[in-house]
C-alpha cells in the first residue's frame, strides 16, 4: 500500500488488522507495522452472511460475529482466540413468544454489535432486523430482550410497523454507549430515527429534531426518521454525527437539534450516503462516502466515479478524495457499517465496496489503494489494532 504521497511517513506504532463480514462469510486482514502490506485470511463461517464482525476491546483477543446461517438462523458466534475456534450463542437474540393467536415479532437476523461500557466487562448490545435490542452480560453467550424498547408501548409507531420501506428489512443499528456513562445510550434506526436513553434502556425519547424525513408527509416528525449511520465521538461525547436517507447532519447534545452540514457538500455530488467516520483525535474531521441518492436502487457511486468526502471543521467545507480510485464506470458503493478508522498518524481510513473491493488509505485519504479484490459484497468493516 505504497504511494509517492507515503513519503516521510513515520512507522506506525503497530500492525493494523482489519474485521470484514460479508454476505458470504468473514475475513481477516493483517497489515505490517507500516500498513504497506496486507495479508488475507482463509474464509470464515463460508457461505453464511456475517453483517458485524467486532473486537472486544476489554478482552482484545475476543470477537463476535452476527451471522445469519443457513441451518441456525440468525445468531451471534464468540471466539476466544481471535478467530481460530468459535462458539455459537447458547441464547442467541430473540423476541419473547407472544401469547397464542397473537402475531409476534420474529429476529430475521442480528445486524449490528456494540461492547459495552469499560466499566462493564462482558456486556454487549445488539440490534435486529426487524428493529430490536438486545443485551449479553457473560460475552455474548446469552441474549437478553431489552422489554424498555422492545416492549414499549410506542415501537410500533416508532419503527413504522408492517409498513416499514427499507429495501432489505428494517434495521436497530448504530448502538452508542456514553464512554462518560453505561447508562446513557443512543440507538440508530431504518426506519425509526434516533432515540436516546439515560436509565440502560429503561426508557427511551427521540432524539430528531431538525433532521428531515422527506419520504414521509410530514417531513419533520417526531420519529419515523431514516438514519444510516450514527457516531459519537469518545473525546466529545455531546458531538454527535449522522449520515441521513435524507443528508449529514451534526448535533451538539446541549443543543438537542440535528444541523444539517451535507447541506455544505458539492451540489451535484449531493449528502446522501451510508457510512460515517470520524477522526479518533479530532472530533471537527470525518470522512463520508456518498452515492447517488435519487431513484437508483440499488446505491451506486454518483455518475460511476466514487469518491470520500472530508470535513476538518465540522461540516463548513468539505474536500472531496479520490486519488487512486477508477475515474469511471465504478458503479459500486459503500454500506453503513463498511468504513472505519485507525488511531495511527496519519490516520489510516478503510472500506470495503458492495463490489467486495477492499480499500485503504494511510494518509487520511489523501491516496488510496486497494488491499483486496474478489471478496464477496462486503456488509463491514471494523478495526482491531493488535498489541506488539
């Protein structure tokens, strides 16, 4: 992964190791201590769709993997050993059976992944399809409904019920812990919007003003928002960030109102996207990854010539990045959870496509290069940097 801009690059502090689930099974990759280098694991769980391979970062040679199988249904594996051996979940997320001649709901697969909080070893989140929350005390081994959402009387109008339009199934996904505070979570839903809690999921509101649901008749609602991605930044926990069906948006929490910085973004590239990254040092840089937002679906790069987009002020300007990228007929795109960030100087950016391209760059963006082809459609991508 070597390009002229590399040059006087200092040695990173540590190899870089890549988490990638795709829709047929996960992969590994190891970079050396200058990222120049990437080595490819063997397939893990082939032919099983795996949407969040995830590091714990207390036990930091555990990892979790949501997959949907085709004999299990969906559930949630745990390895021990980083990846050699695993251990399917003895309870796997699930919605209580509901009373008989009652319609229940029914997890058609574990989407999202979150570890808790630091204070608080061996817990875990998880987010369905269609929306639910769950929660692991002992590593994911066994699930836990969380009744304050999942059972609360509003859900149903909160997610939009049977009239949800996500194409491939409504999400629970971007499950926020305060790093301040495991009381304090934010969750992200497709359809649904964002809500927040102060009491572990006791209780929850929404959390959408200004942000803009155009697809609805009323384009300011209360809930019925469709967000794609959701982050916090650990440094600035009050900022808040958003990649938006309908644009970026940025919230300082004291503020409790959603701005919408995509606004600020080139006309004809558009705000509309899956992915949100930020900078793990500087809570005023994050990268985007726009696709063509009108009627194509599915997403594709805009005019076929892909591209990630910075701000390192917030949101006021952006910079578009596509040195290295195809210049045309790449009609591919980049899903929520497929982008992430190292902690190196310079930040190394990573994404993979829905065409299962492996991309990287170790000078935030400024080049980019691509670390594997012929993977199948990548769903995401997470880092977990390795102690030397």
């Amino acid at each position: 992964m070597k390009s002229r801009s590399d040059k006087g690059l200092r040695p990173a502090s540590g190899a870089v190791t890549l988490l990638i689930g795709t829709r047929k099974g996960a992969f590994i990759l190891r970079s050396d201590r200058f990222r120049r280098r990437w080595k490819q694991s063997e397939p893990i769980f082939l032919g099983h769709i795996v949407h969040h391979l995830v590091r714990d970062p207390r036990e930091r040679r555990t990892l979790l993997a949501a997959a949907r199988t085709g004999h299990l249904g969906p559930t949630v594996f745990r390895s021990r050993d980083f990846g050699k051996t695993w251990t399917e979940a003895k309870v796997p997320p699930a919605f209580p059976k509901a009373p008989e001649g009652e319609k229940g709901l029914v997890v058609d697969h574990v989407f999202w992944l979150t570890p808790g909080h630091a204070s608080e070893p061996g817990v875990w989140y998880a987010g369905t399809s269609p929306q639910g929350l769950f929660r692991s005390e002992d590593g994911g081994l066994t699930w836990a409904n969380v009744a304050g959402f999942n059972a609360h009387p509003l859900r149903r109008q909160w997610t939009g019920g049977e009239q949800d339009g996500t194409p491939d199934g409504p999400k629970m996904h971007s499950i926020l812990v305060d790093p301040r505070d495991p009381t304090h979570l934010y969750i992200g839903m497709s359809s649904g919007g964002v809500f927040e809690s102060v009491d572990r999921g006791a209780t929850w509101l929404p959390l959408n003003k200004g942000c803009l649901a155009l697809f609805l008749p009323d384009p300011e609602p209360e809930y019925g928002h469709d967000p794609h991605c959701v982050s916090l930044h650990p440094l600035q926990p009050d900022r808040l960030y958003q990649q938006n069906h309908c644009g970026i948006y940025r919230m300082d929490r004291a503020d409790g109102r959603w701005v919408r910085i995509g606004d600020n973004m080139p006309k004809q590239i558009g705000d509309i996207g899956f992915p949100i990254v930020l900078h793990p040092r500087h809570p005023e840089t994050v990268w985007v990854f726009p696709m063509d937002g009108t009627e194509v679906w599915p997403r594709v790069s805009p005019g076929g010539k892909p591209a990630a987009y910075v701000t390192r002020n917030a949101g006021k300007t952006w910079a578009r990045q596509d040195k290295g990228f195809p210049r045309s007929q790449a009609w591919w795109t980049v899903k929520r959870q497929g982008m992430t960030a190292d902690a190196h100087e310079p930040v190394g950016i990573y994404f993979g496509t829905t065409s299962g391209e492996l991309w990287g760059s170790r000078t935030e963006g400024a080049s980019w290069t691509c670390l594997a082809r012929h993977l199948p459609e990548i769903y995401s991508v997470e880092v977990a940097e390795m102690a030397r």
